[in-house]
C-alpha cells in the first residue's frame, strides 16, 4: 500500500460510529487524503412504509433522506470536530451491511473507518453487523474505532506472524500512526511440543527448544522491522511463547497501547463464516482500536 490518499468513515450517528468519524478526520488532517463520510439509512426495503402511509411512502423516504443529511453537514461542518478538514457526505438509502461494504469495494479508498457497537458480552456475542460485513469482505485496511480520538495514536501493537502480509501490516500502521512508538509482538509455539512431553523428552530439553524458537522469533522481527523501514529506535521486538489470544491481549495491557494491529488471511468461504480464529477473538476481547489488515497474498 502507498500513501493514504482517500478516507471512508460509516456512521448510523450513534456515539460509537461518532468516534469513527472524529477518528477519520485526525487522519485525514495528519495525512492530506480526501474523506468521505456516508450513513445508511436502510429504506430499499420499502414495504413496512407503504404499509404504514400508502402513496406517501415515497415523500416520507425522501423526507428521511434530507432530515438525515441535515444532521450529518451539521456534523461535519462542527469546526470542534472536523478539524479544518471538508468531508465528502453520501447519503444512501440501503442497509448499511449491504451499502458500506460495497461502496469499500468499489471505491479507491485506502482506509475504511467503522465504530465497534456493544461493550464486554454483548460485543463478544457480535460485533456489530456492519463492521462484521466489512471485516469479511474488505479488501482494504478496515480500522475499527472503540474508543475517542482526542490525539493521534501514541503506541501500536503490531501482532506478526511472519506471514506474507506482515511487511504491509508493519507499513501500513506506520502510515497511520507515523508518530507512534510501534510494538512488535510474535506469539510462538514449539512445534510438536505436546507430542515431546508424551514422548518423555525432558523439560530441560523442551525448554532449550523453547528459548532457540525465542531466538528466531526475535531475529524475525528484526528482519520484518528492516524490510518496512523502521528505524530501531522507532520500535520494541518482543516474542512470547504460548496462546496467540491471551499474549496478544496481555501484552495490549503491559504496553498500554492505543492502536492493536493484526492481519486477515485470505477471503475463502471460511472467512465468511469466521473471521480468522485469533483476529476475531482479540477484536472481541480487546477495548483497543484495531486496523485490521488484508493479507492480499493470501487472497
């Protein structure tokens, strides 16, 4: 991916989705792209209107339609929020699950910003329909937004896994947050080390394998941190050994980051159904903003 030229944010102007459209707007400013801003309002299904108010179901769409782009100019036009920034508005009268997704996909866009809806069960149970689409179908870089954004991004959690996209991953969350101190995590496993113990292989031997994986794993965030160009003051490299959810998580407390970013593999019928096991499981957990990256490779 080259320079960010061209923001798309999606808002249902609740406070979540509010938080996503501040946050395009910081990043617009800090990098010069273009922004786009666009609500859906969900009237393609014009059924339960024509029920309620007959012939005047039209009039009342269109009605709908020029209330809501009131509210998002006013919005955008809030100098406390855009930051010196104009956005472009899209009103659009489908679902937003349908329109979002397929205006990300059609458009030039290089980053597409959406709110996280639900806190703690209720956003383990489902992130939210839009984002969820999104995430699945996008094959651009989605930063879904949890939190305000009253500053840039000051420390990134960037979870490698050596992949082809991790290069693009460590690029990308630079871009987005050039000012951000950026820490590398890989979560490791020992290969076979469950089928070592049964075989009676004695933990000091186990543990040796353990400490030569640590080793690699390190040297391979040096080498991914060389080939993106970051400098070695810019950044800390650490390996851990053991569940790729929990140490991701941990380590989003122990770093206090602001910004966690993890890539997406592939778009197969399975990403369909699940969302790569670890991405969707640390989206879920996790109160921290997370770009999510399409490995492109993998595709």
């Amino acid at each position: 991916m080259g320079k960010i030229k061209h923001v798309f944010a999606a808002t249902d102007l609740s406070e979540c989705a509010l938080h996503a459209v501040d946050r395009g707007f910081q990043i617009a400013r800090a990098t010069g792209a273009r922004y786009t801003v666009m609500h859906a309002l969900g009237l393609d299904a014009l059924g339960p209107l024509k029920d309620l108010f007959g012939d005047k179901a039209e009039a009342v769409a269109h009605k709908a339609v020029a209330h809501q782009r009131l509210l998002l100019q006013d919005l955008v036009d809030d100098p406390d929020r855009n930051q010196g920034i104009a956005a472009r508005l899209m009103i659009e009268e489908g679902l937003a699950t349908s329109v979002v997704p397929a205006y990300a996909a059609s458009t030039d866009a290089d980053l597409v910003l959406v709110g996280a809806k639900g806190q703690s069960m209720w956003r383990r149970l489902m992130l939210g329909s839009t984002a969820s689409h999104l995430l699945r179908k996008s094959r651009c870089p989605v930063l879904v937004v949890k939190n305000p954004s009253p500053r840039p991004y000051r420390r990134a959690l960037v979870a490698v896994d050596f992949s082809a996209g991790s290069v693009q991953a460590i690029r990308i969350a630079r871009e987005l947050a050039p000012d951000a101190h950026v820490v590398l995590l890989n979560v490791f496993e020992v290969p076979f080390e469950g089928m070592l113990q049964f075989a009676g292989v004695s933990q000091d031997e186990i543990h040796r394998y353990q400490a030569e994986a640590h080793e690699r794993a390190l040297h391979g965030l040096y080498d991914l941190a060389a080939a993106a160009g970051l400098d070695r003051s810019a950044y800390v490299a650490i390996a851990e050994h053991g569940g790729a959810v929990q140490r991701i998580l941990e380590q989003e407390t122990l770093t206090h980051c602001d910004l966690i970013v993890m890539g997406k593999h592939g778009t197969h019928v399975t990403e369909e159904l699940l969302l790569g096991s670890v991405t969707k499981r640390v989206m879920s957990e996790s109160d921290t903003d997370m770009l999510v990256v399409m490995d492109k490779a993998a595709g």
